[in-house]
C-alpha cells in the first residue's frame, strides 16, 4: 500500500522560490571583484536568477547541459548557482586553483557549453581556450565599465548585458528531482580528478541536514560570512541551505586575507561564518599584528564551521577563549554533497570544563542523519564503535555518490552500497568520530599505525609553530618513523629539541617523530590541504638521525 501525498519533486529553484517569498528583505552583501560592496535580497537574487535563465536559454543552452564557472564568491556566482539548476541544466563550478592543466581536463571531460568567469581568470582562460574543444562562448561576470579590452576568449559576452536583456519573466521548469543539478571535480583521487554529479533531490536533502540543529543549525538568526569557496563541494551546500532558512549572507569575494576577513566581520556583524584552518591562521595573523583591536566591539562570531582539514586544538582553544566563538569541527567529502559529520555537542557535555569539551571539538564530529558510517579493516570486517578502533571509514546515504561521472573509477561501491572515504578513523558509541589519518597517510611503524593528524595537531600547540606536517620516512628496523616538518611563526624561535621535549607528554612515546626540520612554508593542494605527496618527494632521501644504529 502507497501513501496518498502530493509527489511534489525536491527542486533546487523551491529554494530560491521560498526564499523570495519569505525571506525576500534578506540581504546578500558581497564584496566585489571591481572593489565596492554590492547590497541586495533574496527577492533580487531571484528576479536576476530567472534573467539568466531567459538568458541561457537565448543562448541555447538546455537542460542536462553543463555550464562552468571560475569565479570567486559573489552575488553573481550564487545567481548561477539557482539560475543553471533551476532551468535544468547542470553548474559545474571549477577550482580557479587547479593546475592549468587540470582545468583544461576536467572543462573538456565535463563538455561545457559556456564558461563564466570572473575579471581575476580572464588571462587564465585565454591562455586555455583554444584548449577547450566543447565550449562555446565566455560570459565575464561583470559590468560594461569594467569589461577587459581587447580579450583573446571567443564569442566573449559580459553579464551584465545579457541579464539587462532579459526579462525576469521566467517559470521554472518542474521534472524529476533526480535530474543532475550540479557537478564538482574531486582531485582526491589517484589518477585524473573525477567528477561528483549532484542531483536536485540530493541538493535539498542535504540542505535539510545543514539547517538541522543537531548539524550546523543555519536559521534565519544567522549572518554567516561564506569563506569556504562556492567552487569548493558547493561551499559545503550553505547557498542552498540559506535561502531555505532565510540566512543573511556575506560574500567575501577575491579578499581572503586577514584583514579583509576582519573588516567583513566587523562591517556586517557576523555571527556565523565557515572556512579551512589556512584562512583562519590568516586572520590571527592579523589580529596578533593588531593587539589595538577591540575584539568585543568588533567580532560577535558565535559558531565558526572548519572543515577541508582538520582544525588544529589551539585553534578551537583560541576561538573560544579569545572570540568566544564555538568552533563546529566538520568532516564530509565532495563526494558526499560534502557534509557527514559535524562537532556538535550532547547535553551531557553541558557540565565539560573547557579542556573536556575542547577534547570532544577535536574530534571530526558526530554522525548527521541521512549519513550512515562503519569502519572496516583490510579484510573487510566491521570494527566495534568503542573510540579506540579505528579502520576504513565507510559511508553511504542519500547525498552520497553512487559513482563517478562517465562511470570513472568503475564500481566504487562495496557489496553493502557503502563508499570507501580512504580515511582512517575510530567511531564511537556516541556517533563521534575522528580521523586518526588518511590511509595512503597513516604512517605504519614496526606493524602498528601511527596518526600523522595527531602529530601535526600536537606540533601546532607549541606557541613559535605557524603550521606543521608530519610524514613517514623510511627506516631500516621500523619500516617507517614519523619526520615532524614546522613552519616557524614570524619572530618565534624554536629548535629540534625544544619541539621534541614539548611532545613528550602529549603522545605515546613510541609516537614520537625521529627527526624535526623547519621550511618557510609547507605546499598545499588547491583546497587548501596539505599536499603530503610533495612533501615524500622532497624528503625521499631524509636521513633520519636514527637510522645508523638500525643499519
């Protein structure tokens, strides 16, 4: 027997459609690639969002077809976020980070049909475009005024022109909430990047979570500075989640820096905002070479969402000691529309002194509903969820992929329709979970696995460490020891034994890194993680100062 409700499809234009309706005074303040600050609601959002769907349409653009971004976080970019999904046609937004090459990969692999692009890439895109063998025209997200003279892109057309165009005029199209909305490339995968293809109803299943007070609690009491990019797993789905709670945003454009962030905070007195740890030791930064800044007037941040990588403990201690502000330590994947858990607290924790709690915020988080996790070893058997054992870390759920675009990767899923994150990572019987490393990571010493995550987050609580990485390095007897690789902070100064004396307490002895070295700066790979295979190749022939004894 079938329930008798209305079969109404999970569309991503509801969203904006809601939004318009209820929330139509909202704001949405960005900061603009041309520089001033740009003010308008959720009902303009919509009304310019249906424009360029008239737009794309005269463009000949139809449903299921794909349409690439490479812009920063603006009002523009979330119009494309509702006008190319809400007509049917499919938003890929590209990491303007990739290597050149990698753009041009996954631009053809996705067969776009227009690129819009921010003033920023212009010269970035000219130097691909007689690469890109499937698009047809260039959109520059700008005005008139500010459109670049004498561009090499083709059939080159400004935004602004073709929304003034337009009518918004437009009835959103209604189909099958399956269709593909949106596609995000992931390079956390060997070989080329893969793609993710989202779908409508995905999309508002995940917003529901994010809106979850038991996930990231988003409400209309919110004015939440969007750091982590749009071109970034959706920016972990808050475009979508906001207008179906009626969120003030703000956009921060192509100023990422300390004091840009400040400003921003202070000007729009944001008390929500989400980004990856390299952003926010950017803006202590700031405020450590400010010490006049008065914190209490200018910062009413109340939650701050960190994700990407894991967020250093001192970083939550200073959050919350200095700002007051609550970190919420989240975990998901691109493959997972991204969130899957996220560092909320029971009632029980409600009596934690501060380094209790803290304990529990350095944990990755709790298990969201509509996310279903285990942990596995080598051999496939489930793991107990004690906190202690920690395995493969599997999932599957509604917002999870199924497979790869154009089947890549074959068959990712095991016998139980559960993705292998390649994370390795300890759950326990409250939900929580933590990633003791990723498996091609995770460093293995004499048969037994040693956390590279915990390493580098005890190295960072030494008060001259900026940033920290740990790899394993080859060794005779153990196989592998772990080497500890620091970035001073400017003006500290701290040495070899210094750090090794400051670890002592904070990790299992047999932990301990065999050798310690100082670099100006650690590379990261375009999502800001730390690329740890640059780091084997540069270290390969790292001598540890144990290794003679063991030869």
């Amino acid at each position: 027997m079938l329930g008798l409700m209305q079969k109404e499809p999970l569309l991503i234009s509801s969203l904006i459609k809601y939004a318009a309706l209820y929330h139509g005074d909202t704001e949405i303040v960005t900061r603009t690639i041309e520089g001033p600050i740009h003010r308008y609601t959720y009902r303009d959002l919509h009304a310019r969002s249906k424009r360029l769907a008239n737009a794309l349409t005269r463009l000949g653009v139809g449903q299921g077809d794909r349409i690439g971004t490479l812009a920063w976080n603006t009002y523009r970019h979330m119009e494309l976020y509702y006008g190319v999904s809400g007509m049917g046609a499919v938003l890929h937004t590209i990491n303007p980070r990739l290597f050149p090459e990698q753009i041009e990969y996954i631009a053809n692999h996705a067969e776009d049909q227009f690129i819009f692009v921010d003033l920023t890439f212009v010269p970035l895109l000219e130097a691909l475009a007689d690469k890109l063998t499937t698009v047809k025209g260039y959109v520059v997200m700008t005005d008139r005024e500010h459109m670049p003279a004498d561009s090499k892109l083709p059939n080159l057309h400004c935004y602004e022109d073709l929304l003034a165009a337009e009518s918004d005029d437009f009835d959103w199209p209604e189909f099958d909430e399956n269709t593909a909305s949106s596609l995000c490339y992931t390079s956390g995968t060997t070989g080329n990047p893969k793609g993710v293809l989202y779908s409508h109803r995905s999309t508002v299943l995940h917003s529901f979570a994010v809106c979850m007070k038991d996930c990231l609690g988003l409400s209309s009491y919110d004015n939440a500075l969007i750091i982590v990019p749009l071109f970034h797993a959706n920016a972990w789905g808050i475009p979508y989640a906001a207008a179906m709670c009626g969120a003030k945003l703000v956009f921060p454009g192509a100023k990422l820096d300390g004091a840009s962030v400040h400003d921003l905070l202070k000007t729009e007195q944001c008390n929500f905002s989400l980004g990856v740890p390299t952003v926010w030791l950017m803006f202590f930064q700031h405020l450590d070479a400010n010490p006049d800044i008065d914190l209490k007037a200018d910062i009413k941040l109340e939650r701050v969402v960190i994700g990407g990588s894991a967020a250093p403990r001192a970083m939550i201690e200073r959050f919350w000691n200095q700002l007051g502000a609550y970190v919420v330590h989240a975990w998901g994947m691109t493959e997972m529309s991204p969130l899957g858990t996220t560092g909320t607290l029971l009632p029980k924790h409600a009596k934690l002194s501060d380094k209790e709690r803290f304990d529990v915020q350095s944990k990755q988080g709790r298990v969201v509903y509509g996310v279903e996790t285990k942990i596995i070893d080598d051999d496939g058997n489930e793991l107990p969820r004690d906190g202690v054992a920690f395995g493969n870390l599997m999932v599957k759920g509604p917002w999870i992929t199924a497979g790869y675009f154009k089947g890549d990767g074959g068959e990712i899923l095991d016998g139980d329709g559960f993705f292998n994150t390649g994370d390795v990572a300890t759950l326990d019987p409250d939900g929580y979970m933590q990633i003791t490393d990723r498996a091609k990571d995770v460093i293995k010493s004499g048969g037994e696995w040693i956390s590279s995550i915990d390493l580098e987050n005890a190295a960072v609580g030494h008060p001259a460490v900026q940033e920290a990485a740990v790899i394993g390095v080859y060794h005779a007897k153990w196989q592998e020891r772990p080497l500890l690789i620091c970035v001073k902070k400017e003006g500290q100064e701290v040495d070899r034994e210094q750090m090794l004396a400051f670890l002592e307490d904070k990790v299992a002895k047999w932990w301990l890194p065999d050798d310690v070295v100082f670099v100006d700066q650690l590379p990261h790979t375009a999502t800001g993680k730390l690329l740890k295979t640059k780091l084997r190749q540069d270290f390969a022939e790292h001598k540890l100062p144990t290794a003679d004894a063991a030869e």
